[in-house]
C-alpha cells in the first residue's frame, strides 16, 4: 500500500513540476487558439455585413467591414440589390406631386350611368383622359375642365357595360403620372326607366299632364317620388299621381296656364325603385304651353263647339257612339295625333266588325283606342245628325286626308297634342282617369289622395314640387 502510494505520488510530482517554462507555453498555445477564434470571428463579421448591406448605419446597397479588416468585394446578389434600391431612391426622387383619383374605384360594379364615373387631380393638372368600352369601339367622349382639376363624360354611359379608364397627369414640373381603373355598370335588372311624355321642347295644350310609366314595379314610391320634381312658370302647384305601381302623374288643380313653361326634372340615379332595383336617370325636360283650346261635344246635338283663349272659333259637326257603342263622357286628352292610320276591330274587342287600314287625321283621346278622326265612308248627311261610330268621334273628310278644307282637316290643324276634349250628354260612364291621359276626371282632393309624399310641396314664384324630376 506504501509502495502504491509512493508510486502515484511521484509520478504526480513529475507532471506538476515541468517548471514555469512549461506552463508559459501552455499559456501561449491557449492565447493562440483565443486569437484565431476572435479572427474567425471578425472575417465572418465583415462577410455578414457585407452579405446585409448595411451595418452601423450603413445605407441599402453599402458594404461597411469590420474593424482593422480590408473591405471585401461585394457579392452578386448584394450589387443587385444595391442597384434597384438606388433606382427605387431615383424612381423616388423623380415621382409627380400629380395625384390623380379615379371614380369609381377600380373593379366597382353597378355604376351608375349619369355622374359616377369621373377623374380629378390634386398638385397637378390632366393631360389625358381615355374612357372606352372593353368589349372595343371608339373612346367616350368627355372633357377635362377649364382649370385642368378634373374630368367627366359628355353623356350618360351605357347599361350593363364594362369600362376601362386611363387618365395622365402632370405636376408643376411637368412630371408625369399615369392611373387606371375598370368598372361596369349597373344591369337592367338591377335598374328601372321611367318613359315620360311630353317630349323636351315641344309645344303642348293646357290639359297635357305630366306622365311617366316605369318599365318596372315601384315599391319605394315615396322615394322615386320625392327625386321627381315638375314645376311651372305660372307659379301653379303641382302635385304627383300614382296610378297602380308603374305610372305616376303630375298636374295642377286646374289647367296650365296659357303661354308658361313647364320643367320636369327626373334626379332618379341610384334612387331605389324596389328592393334590388335602382334608378338611372338624370334628366331636365321643358315643355312650352300653347294657347288654351277646349272643344266640346255635346252628344246630345251631335255638334263640337271649339273654344279657343275663351272664344269660340268653329262649331263642327260630328257623329258620336251608336246607343250600343257609347263615347265615353269626361273630359279627354289629345295624346297622339296620326295624318293616317289603321283602325281594326279586332284590336279592341269589335272582332271582325271594322278593319279600315287609312283612318285620316285620327287623334288618339284614350288608351282603349277612343280617337277623334276623320270619316270618309258614312253619308255625309250622318254628321250633325246620327250616332254611327263604335264610341269615336268622327268628323267629315276625304279619302286620303288631302283635302285642307274639310272640317277633319281644319280641326286637325289646328289642334296640339294635350289640347282638351270634352263629351258630355252621352249614356255612357265618364272615361276612367287612367284610360289615357285623362287625370282631370278625378277631383282635386282626389287627386291628392294618390301622391305618396302627401300633398305637393312648394307653390312659390317658379313652380311647386310634386316629388319628382325628369330623365
């Protein structure tokens, strides 16, 4: 046990006593190791902050190496991403202050088609604006303002079609910018039309009203009759009628005042007609109003006294409805007006019993088919006399309307379209409001009662609103 003892202990004693040289060079091998990892340590630095491009504050696309070490190339994919940050820095500088907005957003759906689609530009002013159809075809026409800020079409864009907008601009330093869009707009399933008469500009009689007949159901009436406005110069008060879903009218209490002018203005654009169904009008209609002519028939003598301005002007002799086929009583509308026309039976329920293709100078008073025409074929000795019609109004003429001075010539002449015509003495019912243009069979307060935003508004100077506008 002593000689183990003794054994380990020297061996002990050897190792640990190499001396101090021995030691010092332990210390320099470890000294080396320490030195060549903090080498490898600073070279991979420098290649990191190379690979990086950027480093203690070093900018995109600069190299910065480390301490004490030579700067080292940069590597390929570093110079690339140097060179687009330097080009997106140019691209940067060179940008225009022209900021152009595009409306509707790019990819909107159910635009509307009267003021939706329009450009404008801040810190700039338009160069360029191109609005086609994608499916090709010439550009829409359209201007840019006097001061360069903005853009609109001249018209009304088309149902149901997809555009493609492209406007140009530039800033005070004539530095370019460049926008698009694409949009479509509204379908005609998802849109309603009102048709309205009179025409803009024409010139019409004291009794026409103004009607539109929509091409889909009215729901919301109370909306679409509120963007519905009709106004006269006479100062008279208009109100709006609906009859059923689909037709509204607007008329004073009395007649239009003679020699005014009447302003119907539909602001129907995405205006709900019904759940799903918008509006797409926009649009101002005047109408001028002509001398107040009213002709009436009595059925009882056979004989038509036109009065025109208060004065009577011709008295004519007429043949009325047979005791089987009464004309209608009430007061009655001119709406259509035909040099020559077709008259057949079978289109309102006479069957075979007429079919004459060359009626002259027919003038439509009712929707049924109600007229107030010429007659060539009844022995002249009828008119003034007897009842021979199926419920018209006929009136001595020629084949072929070419004689001025027959009295269907004359009154034909001399009659416009809204001009008032009132049979009274007949044993028929007095003509339903809706069977034409004939609203002036309905009291006022009855009148009244069919508006769905109460009684009219306004009455001032310049006219009244009846709910509505044009288009």
């Amino acid at each position: 046990m002593d000689g183990e003892r003794q054994v380990k202990a020297s061996s002990g004693n050897q190792s640990g006593n190499s001396g101090p040289g021995t030691t010092a060079a332990r210390r320099r091998k470890r000294n080396a190791r320490r030195a060549a990892s903090a080498a490898a340590v600073l070279v991979g630095g420098a290649l990191l902050a190379t690979a990086c491009g950027s480093v203690d504050g070093a900018t995109s696309g600069e190299s910065k190496a480390a301490p004490g070490a030579t700067s080292a190339s940069p590597t390929p994919s570093s110079s690339a991403a140097g060179s687009a940050a330097h080009a997106a820095d140019d691209a940067a500088h060179r940008a225009s202050d022209a900021r152009i907005t595009i409306s509707p957003k790019d990819r909107a759906s159910n635009v509307g088609l009267n003021h939706d689609a329009k450009v404008t530009v801040a810190s700039g002013t338009l160069t360029k604006v191109t609005l086609v159809k994608q499916s090709g075809g010439a550009p829409v026409s359209g201007r840019i303002s006097a001061d360069g800020h903005s853009w609109q079409p001249d018209g009304a864009l088309a149902r149901s079609t997809a555009y493609t907008v492209t406007a140009t601009a530039k800033d005070a330093q004539n530095r370019q910018a460049v926008s698009h869009a694409a949009f479509s707009t509204v379908s005609p399933a998802g849109s309603f039309v009102g048709y309205y008469t009179p025409e803009n500009n024409s010139t019409v009689g004291v009794g026409m009203p103004v009607s539109i007949n929509f091409n889909k159901a009215i729901t919301h009436k109370a909306d679409v009759q509120s963007h519905i406005t009709v106004s006269s110069t006479s100062g008279q008060r208009v109100v709006g009628h609906w009859f059923g879903a689909k037709r509204i009218d607007f008329r004073p209490a009395d007649y239009w005042k003679a020699g005014s002018t009447v302003t119907l203005k539909l602001r129907l654009d995405h205006v709900t007609g019904a759940n799903g169904v918008t509006g797409v009008q926009d649009r101002t209609v005047r109408f001028h109003v002509g001398r107040a002519q009213v002709s009436t028939v009595d059925v009882a003598t056979q004989m038509m006294t036109v009065t025109r301005d208060g004065q009577v002007v011709r008295t004519i002799p007429v043949s009325t409805g047979t005791p089987q086929h009464p004309t209608y009583n009430g007061q009655m509308v001119i709406s259509e007006k035909f040099t020559k026309t077709r008259m057949n039976g079978d289109t309102v329920g006479f069957g075979g019993e007429y079919n004459i293709p060359d009626v002259p100078h027919a003038m439509r008073l009712s929707t049924s088919g109600t007229f107030i025409h010429g007659n060539y074929w009844s022995a002249g000795s009828v008119f003034g006399a007897s009842p021979t019609s199926h419920g018209c109004i006929g009136i001595r003429d020629v084949r072929g309307a070419g004689d001025p001075t027959t009295d269907a010539a004359w009154f034909y002449a001399n009659s416009l379209t809204g001009d008032v015509v009132t049979v009274q003495n007949s044993p028929d019912h007095t003509i339903a409001p809706d069977n034409g243009l004939n609203g002036w069979n309905m009291s006022w307060s009855q009148w009244i009662a069919g508006s769905a935003t109460g009684d009219g508004t306004g009455g001032t100077s310049g006219g009244a609103s009846g709910g509505g506008i044009a288009g």
